[in-house]
C-alpha cells in the first residue's frame, strides 16, 4: 500500500485517476433514486464510490474482498456512516476463491469453492434500502439473487455492470434486464458499462 496525493493504493496501482472518473460518469445516474437512506456498493475497491456515496446517503454498507483493497478502503473512508466488509456478494453463504487480477486492482473476479467468505444483501436485513450499486466482474446476477427480498421490499434503484466478464459466469447480455424485468424493473439509462435499472412510479 502506498499513498498517492489523498488517496491510499495497492501497490501495483498508479493512482485513482481511472476511479474518480468512474465516479464522476456515474453519478448522475445515483442521483435518480428517491430518498438516500441506505445503500449497499461492491466492489468496494479502494473506497472511491463508497467515500462518495457517504455524502448522500445515511448508511452504505460496502464490500470489499481482496485484502490490499481492503486495507486502502479502510484507510481511504473515514466516514462514520460507512460500513465496510471484507467479504464477496452472492446468492450463497458458501465462500468462494477470489481470483486476482496481477494488472487490475479493480479487475478481481469470483472463482470456485476458496477461503473467502459470501454474504448476500438479504442477510443484512435492511428495509431501507434506496439503492444497489454492483461493479462485481460478473458476479452481479448472483449478487441480485441474494437480494431478492431486498428488492421485494424495497424496490431500489439498482446501477449494475453489465459487459463480457458475465460470459464467463456463465450469463450472456441481457440476463440482468430479464432477472429484474420480471420485479416490475425498467432499465433508464446506460453509462458506459453500467446499467441503471428501476421500478416506473
């Protein structure tokens, strides 16, 4: 880990440059929800969406698998309304292996059976919920099937990444749309590879 203007770093990392700008294009679509009470972000990475998210909302709950990100998100997000969790999102409470990206700080993806623990969104009980925010390498269908009772009764605005990572858990293009179309979901927008999803009021 090392430091990097404000922020802290894994330490293959340049700096958060590529992150701060995912941010930026990304916000707008944030801003369409409701009211802000929680939030539930993964990947967590280095703590930019979560640091940025704690300006709006009253609670974001953020997971973060990989250690060294981990460790920087901790040091990054100082914020008392942010609950970090060194933990993956899934379907499951069956841990699974976290497979490193040697060149991506922000490219780690889920494997088989491994050593790190899985939760799923509905195991933290919220029923406050006002957004679901994914960038999980194509992990987020399964993510979403944890959270079904969540979103049965929250219905909260969900921005989720779709690109040819999901192809490799086995989902092809489409597959989010289909899984939340059937909730009364509508997507609204598209920002580069993130989808933004929610209910018509």
């Amino acid at each position: 880990m090392k430091k990097r203007g404000e922020w802290y770093v894994p330490d293959i990392m340049e700096g958060p440059d590529r992150y701060l700008r995912g941010w930026a294009e990304l916000q707008p679509g944030v801003r369409r929800v409701h009211a802000y009470r929680s939030v539930v972000q993964a990947g967590g990475h280095i703590g930019i969406f979560p640091r940025e998210l704690a300006k709006l909302f009253k609670q974001v709950y953020t997971f973060e698998p990989e250690h060294e990100n981990f460790l920087c998100l901790v040091h990054n997000v100082s914020a008392a309304n942010v609950f970090p969790m060194r933990a993956l999102l899934g379907e499951t409470h069956s841990p699974k292996e976290l497979r490193v990206g040697l060149r991506n700080t922000g490219g780690h993806s889920v494997g088989g059976a491994g050593p790190v623990p899985m939760f799923r969104i509905d195991d933290l009980g919220l029923r406050d919920c006002d957004a679901i925010v994914l960038d999980l390498e194509g992990y987020e269908f399964f993510a979403l099937l944890g959270a079904m009772e969540t979103i049965a009764h929250s219905y909260p605005l969900i921005v989720v990444e779709e690109n040819k990572k999901a192809r490799g858990q086995g989902f092809q293009p489409g597959a989010l749309a289909l899984l939340l179309g059937a909730h009364g979901y509508k997507q609204r927008e598209k920002q580069g590879e993130n989808l933004i999803f929610e209910v018509p009021r």
